[in-house]
C-alpha cells in the first residue's frame, strides 16, 4: 500500500527560469536522488504558484516526547507531556487494552493536535524530526511516520510542508470528498512518504496508510480486548436472511438467527432493525479469521431449564402449530418450548398418513403431553388424547352378546373391520362370517363401506379389540334342533365318532351331541340287512331298522361302534352355550 496511486501526483516540468526556494539543503549536498521503482512524478506547474507563499514550519509534532501517566479511563490514558494541557491516548493504543498501565508509568509520544475537550492527541507512533534531505531520505527507507501542515488543495490532491514541498494525491488523503478535503487545509497530519526524488525536489506523501495501520492497532486493541461471555451494547449495522450484523465498539460481529430468541425466528426482520441499538453476549471469538458470534437469547432465561416446573405427563396444554414434517406436526406452547404430535396420535378414528390432512400451520390446537425430556429437549403430544379416549367405557357400550351395527371400514385376508363407534373398532374372523360355507378371502361375501350387524363375542380395552361374529346371528340347524327338542325326548342318531366309554352322535345335519353309555341298559342290537346297507344315509339306515322289526334284548349293553344307528335319549340340553348330550335309551 505504500506506493499505491502516486501516478496521480503531478510531473514537475525541468523549467531552469523557474526560481527554487527552500531552506534545506539542495540535491548536491544530499547526494545522488534516491531511486525509486515509480515512475518520475513532481509539482510542476501545479505547485509553482505556492513557491513564493511556502513558509518553512516545524510543529510541534515533530518532537518525541516523554509523557507520564496520571490517571486511566474507561476510554483513555491520560498524560503530561510538560505542556499547560494534558495529552490523551486511546486504550488501544496499548497491549492488552492497557490492563496493567498505571498512574507514574512513562511513554515516548508524539503529538498530533487537540481534540473538542481541548486535550492534545497523542501517538505513540515515533515521529521522524526533519531537518533535511538526509532526515526525509532516511524516513522515506524507513517507512517512518513523519509530521506535515496541508498548505492547500491542488489538481489532484492536496499540497503539504514537510519541511519541503510535498504533494499528497487525494486518494491516499483519506477523505472521500472535496469539501473534507478543504477542511484538511491549515490541520497538521501525520503521513508517510512513498516518492522521494531528491534530484527534482519531488515528495509524494500518504496519510491514508497512517490511518489504515491506526485503524489496524485500535482494532487489534479492540479484538485483545474482547472475551468470550463479555456482554457489549451495540448497533444492528445490516440484516441478512441468516441473521444481523452488529457493531459492538468498531468490531462487526454475527448475531444468527437462531440466536435471536428461544422461539422460533424465521427472518430477522421479525424482530430487529437497522440501527436498533442491542445489549448482546459474546458466543464465540475466531481470531484468526477475524469473526465474532454474538448472542441475544443467552441473555434470556432458557425457557427448558425450569420446564418441570409447568409441565407434567397427561397435563393438557394449548399451543400453535409452528410447522409441519412427514411424521408430525411441531406446537409451539409457549415461547422456546415446541412439543411434537406425532402422525400417529392425530386421531382414533382413522389411519393419517400426512399431518397436512388433519392440520395446518397457524392452527391452535389443544393437546396432551405424553412425555417430556428438559435433556432432551424434547415434548412428546397427543392431538387425539385430547378428545377423549372412546375405549374408555367399550366394556359398558358393547357388552358380550349384544348385536351391533357398523359400517366396513377395511379387509384384510383374516377378517373385516366394523366401525361400532367414533375410534372404535372391531374385527369378524374370516370364521366368523358365514356357518353356511368355508369362505377363503372376507372380500368374495363383503366389500368396504358395506353396513352389517354382528354379535359381540369379547371385548379387549386394554388391548384395544372387539371380537365380533356375523354367522351366530343366522339360525342354524343346530339351533332349529334345539328350539324344537326338550331335555327327555328320545330322538335316533349315527354314531360318528367314539373314543372308549365316549362318543360323539350325528342327530341331524349339523347337529351333534355327546353320548356316555349308560351300564346295564339293553343294547338294541342291528339286523343285518340282505345286501350292502347305504351307511352314508342315515335316513336309509333308519328305514331299514324300521322294516326288520324290533330287535332281541342282550343281556349286557354293547359298546358303540362308529356307524351304528341308535335311540338316544336327551338328558341335557343348553340352549345358551348351544350343547346337547345324550344316553343310550
């Protein structure tokens, strides 16, 4: 930056008519010109007309002098320099914020001029006194901040004594317009020279990269100063859709939006400005790269840390649908606290598959707290719990053996599901639909959306079932048989089945009732037929039994054989639990 824009700094025309006029000593005393890599540039012309008006000044700060502390501020660090009025530094004009820097300590200083209170500024920059060329060629090798007066604007920047004429363009002047230029005339400024020809008298001075390395030790100053958990004020400078920039005393930093509050923010534009002013907490410091995060939340309680306190499982609590996912619905329910209802406690009546169906953003909606984690940070909500529960009472509403009426609501291959009421299902096994034929597939009898009535065989709450059968509400053979017999009747039957001293006995199509013989009974024993006897028929058997008349007496009771014909004797009949039993007669 030290040789940046001197081309705009005028050429000074070898014109030998020309008078020269300066106090110093001239280039032959000096020795040969310093050699520079720019290109030749002078006054010329344009700085001819301050010759005769040029006045040799040395200022003040020209002079190191010796300040001794006598009293530190929040802001400054004041000294005396021997003068009527103190001088003044900045806090950062010393390591570490001048932390440790006390009444009696001594520093070299220089002095820059006065500020509004009237105190002098000070520098501790070393100022290089100039007396001559050597002094200036020797400042120019250094790099070494020197003092000069603004003699006036000129084309192109701006014209300073230092000690000899010296041209400073106007972009390294370190002001942006000509108006703040023209105020620059008559001030004393701290510069450095960048071209120094001492052949043609040629000076080109820059005050801006002064204030630069200024403006890079106080914010150095700054930044040393800065820790991690410091609370600052400051001023939102602009806004980004991630968050705000801050100016916290000359250092921007990055307010995020997540740290804007415990709620949910989702432009920075809800709830700041440009150029509000903010009290933040310092998050985060990356000195190497220069970034800071700031905080405005911290500074608020978080609303976690004491959630036990106001929340508990079953509590009901109202929020607002803040956003929707694929798996639920998030409720604010209350500024830092979301809870979750999840897709599957939406609702007891039917399957959601997307939480848009049932809710959308913005809705308030009043829930019941299933779970809840302050660790986690995490509130599990029930939408559907909080209208009740319809298996509540499902024992008093469906008792076993009442006959209820429904609508299908799905099939599957095992059975059908029959609404009985809000939230409330049950299932007829693919068993339990017909008695009249073997049905593979509940869809080839019934179809969704179909009303049909059913007998409630047991109901479940806490496993949320209801067993429901269609085919017990059908009469059938066995309950015709039954509605038409008594326990006494003596009715003939085919023995199907006999398992030693037991036996099961065919009375009807579908009717069968079980048979223990009784001992000493007379056995009616069957004649045996000319030709083959149909045995599949039991009505054929009977007529045969019939024709051939009655049958001898044993004397000690046969044993039944599966295939024989026999009288029975009804000697139990329940028409509840739908049972018959019989005896040999």
């Amino acid at each position: 930056m030290t040789n940046e824009s001197i081309s705009e700094a005028p050429s000074r025309a070898a014109d030998p008519s020309e008078p020269i006029s300066t106090s110093l000593a001239g280039p032959e005393a000096s020795g040969a010109a310093v050699a520079v890599s720019e290109p030749a540039e002078s006054f010329g012309a344009l700085l001819s007309q301050f010759e005769r008006s040029h006045v040799h000044r040395t200022g003040e700060g020209t002079k190191q002098l010796e300040g001794t502390v006598v009293s530190v501020s929040a802001d400054g660090v004041f000294l005396d320099i021997g003068y009527k009025t103190e001088g003044v530094l900045p806090r950062t004009a010393f390591d570490n914020h001048a932390e440790g820097v006390a009444p009696g300590d001594r520093f070299p200083v220089s002095v820059k001029g006065r500020n509004a209170e009237g105190y002098y500024e000070l520098s501790r920059l070393k100022l290089a006194p100039v007396t001559d060329w050597a002094s200036l060629e020797a400042a120019f090798v250094q790099k070494a901040p020197i003092v000069g007066t603004v003699t006036g604007v000129v084309k192109g920047g701006l014209s300073v004594d230092v000690g000899v004429r010296a041209f400073m363009p106007a972009s390294r002047s370190g002001t942006r317009e000509a108006g703040e230029m023209e105020k620059l005339v008559g001030q004393e400024i701290t510069c450095q020279i960048i071209k120094l020809d001492a052949a043609e008298e040629d000076v080109v001075v820059d005050r801006r990269v002064i204030a630069e390395e200024e403006a890079r030790s106080l914010e150095a100053g700054r930044w040393s100063a800065v820790r991690e958990g410091d609370v600052l004020d400051g001023q939102v400078r602009s806004l980004a859709s991630y968050g705000a920039f801050v100016d916290v005393g000359g250092i921007d930093g990055l307010l995020h939006v997540s740290d804007l509050s415990w709620s949910r923010v989702n432009s920075p534009e809800e709830v700041l400005s440009v150029g509000q002013q903010l009290r933040v907490k310092v998050l985060k410091i990356d000195s190497e790269n220069r970034r800071i995060s700031l905080g405005l939340k911290q500074l608020l309680p978080e609303p976690w840390d004491s959630a036990t306190e106001r929340y508990a499982a079953g509590q009901r609590v109202t929020g607002t649908i803040s956003r929707l996912t694929d798996f639920g619905a998030f409720v604010e329910v209350e500024p830092g606290i979301e809870g979750l209802i999840h897709v599957s406690e939406m609702s007891w009546i039917k399957r959601v598959r997307r939480p848009s169906d049932v809710l959308k953003q913005g809705d308030t909606v009043d829930t019941v707290i299933l779970s809840i984690s302050p660790a986690e940070r995490r509130l599990s909500l029930g939408l559907k719990q909080a209208l009740g529960d319809p298996w509540t009472d499902a024992e008093q509403k469906f008792p076993a053996g009442t006959t209820m009426e429904g609508r299908i609501t799905r099939l599957t291959k095992f059975g059908a599901f029959v609404q009985l009421a809000e939230g409330v299902e049950g299932l007829v096994h693919v068993s339990e639909i017909s008695a009249e034929k073997r049905i593979n597939h509940p869809q080839d009898v019934l179809k969704a959306g179909e009303t049909v009535k059913a007998l409630v065989l047991a109901v479940d709450r806490e496993k949320r079932q209801i067993r429901l059968s269609m085919k017990q509400l059908v009469p059938s053979s066995l309950d015709e048989y039954l509605a038409e017999h008594n326990e006494g009747d003596i009715v003939s039957g085919r023995v199907v089945k006999e398992d030693g001293d037991r036996a099961t006995v065919e009375l009807g199509e579908g009717v069968q009732a079980f048979c223990r013989p009784a001992a000493g009974r007379p056995v009616v024993e069957e004649k045996k037929a000319e030709g083959k006897a149909d045995l599949s028929s039991l009505t054929s058997m009977l007529q045969a039994r019939w024709k051939s008349g009655p049958a001898p007496v044993a004397v000690r009771p046969e044993a039944l054989r599966a295939g024989q014909v026999r009288s029975f004797r009804i000697v139990k009949l329940d028409r509840e639990a739908r049972m018959l039993e019989v005896e040999q007669a």
